[in-house]
C-alpha cells in the first residue's frame, strides 16, 4: 500500500533553515507528482509547493515563495523541502501527499502523517 | 488568488442525517474542485475531486455537485466515522487554494 514518511521536522530559531523529506513507497514514485501542505496548530490546510514527476514543473504558495525549494530524487523514491529564513508563520506540521496526476494536478490522494517545524527563538 | 469560502462553519448533525456542506468560489474554477474530509488528528483524505468523482475506497454516500463558483458535498446518511472537518480546494489555477473548513459535529 502507499507510504508517505515525513522526517527533518523540529525546532528553529527564526531565520534559520530546515530540510524536511517525505520518502515514499509502494507506488511507482517517478509517475507521479508530489506536494507539501502545511497546517498550523488548529487551523486549516495551506498548500505549499508542488513538484511534477519529472521534477521540471515546480510551483509555490506565494507565502513561501522565494524562500522553500521543493524537489525529488526518483532513484531514491523522496521529495524533498527546503526551509530557508523561516519565519514564526512557518510554525506548522508539514504533509507530503501524492497526487492523483503524473506532471499537473489533480487531487491530493495520499497523505503522510506530517511533521512538526515550530520556529521560535 | 481564488478564495474558498466555506459554509457553514460548523454543522451539527445526528448519525443517519443528510449532510450539506457547501464551498464558493471567489471566481470560476469550472469543474476543478476537490473536498478532503480530515479527523481528529490525522492526516486529511481525498473525498471528491473535479467537482463529482468519488475517490478509491469512498463510499456512494458522499456525492459532490456544482461547477464555475457553487459546490456542495452531500453525505447522504451520516455515519461515525464522518464526523470530522471537511475541506474544499481547487486546482483551476496557481497558487493552489484551500477552503477554511466546515466542522461536522454530532447533534
């Protein structure tokens, strides 16, 4: 069945920097496009940035823009997050999902469990 | 960016009720919107997607309706498990937007 595992959550002082990985299994990862969304404690889902399955076709929430990169390793069945100038907004579980499409979006099909980035000095 | 509102914000109901949760969109987003359905402390799931396609596993209880800015998720009788929040999103554009949530709480 599907796994999405998401690691490299915790916490960082404002302006700091993290990489969260989501590894994936029990699916042909390199067919399909892959997302982070981002939900803070008790409020609703934001989407974060997407990554088709090639890993050419990229985009980002305009709250992050310019600041998170997302991207894959086919060989190694990841998407990566990378967190730069975190700010205390970016306090949050992070979830990797699957999409239901290979280089455009669809639906968010599969979800992990999320892992936890808290920013605060 | 297109703005999801959802209504109503919280919704209560008893087991075997009908359910109407309803999502507009600040502009068209045709037939390209999604609900997820989230329990306490999980991650979400994949109701519905382009506006009235079940996803793998859902059940024909939860039909989804509407196109350009007016959808409704209808749960047809209400069981445990679908006490929860429900969420709408659509995929019409960049950046991609969520709805702030309707919570189905037992009556």
């Amino acid at each position: 069945q599907v796994q999405l595992v998401e690691s490299g959550g915790g916490v960082v002082q404002p302006g700091g920097s993290l990489r969260l990985s989501c590894a994936a299994s029990g699916f042909t990862f390199s067919r399909y496009a892959m997302h982070w969304v981002r939900q803070a404690p008790g409020k609703g889902l934001e989407w974060v940035a997407f990554i088709g399955d090639s890993g050419n076709n990229k985009n980002y929430g305009d709250s992050v823009k310019g600041r998170f990169t997302i991207s894959r390793d086919n060989s190694k069945n990841t998407v990566y997050l990378q967190m730069n100038s975190l700010r205390a907004e970016d306090t949050a579980v992070y979830y990797c999902a699957r999409d239901l499409a290979s280089s455009w979006v669809m639906g968010l099909d599969d979800w992990g469990q999320g892992t936890l980035v808290t920013v605060s000095s | 960016e297109i703005v999801l509102t959802q209504s109503p914000a919280t919704l209560s109901l008893s087991p075997g009720e009908r359910a109407t949760l309803s999502c507009r969109a600040s502009q068209s987003v045709n037939t390209y919107l999604a609900w997820y359905r989230q329990k306490l402390g999980q991650p979400p799931r994949l109701i519905i997607y382009d506006a009235f396609n079940r996803a793998t596993g859902i059940p024909a209880r939860f039909s989804g309706s509407g196109s350009g800015t007016d959808f409704t998720l209808t749960i047809s009788r209400l069981e445990p498990e679908d006490f929860a929040v429900y969420f709408c999103q659509h995929r019409v554009n960049w950046p991609i937007t969520f709805g702030q949530g309707t919570r189905l709480d037992i009556k």
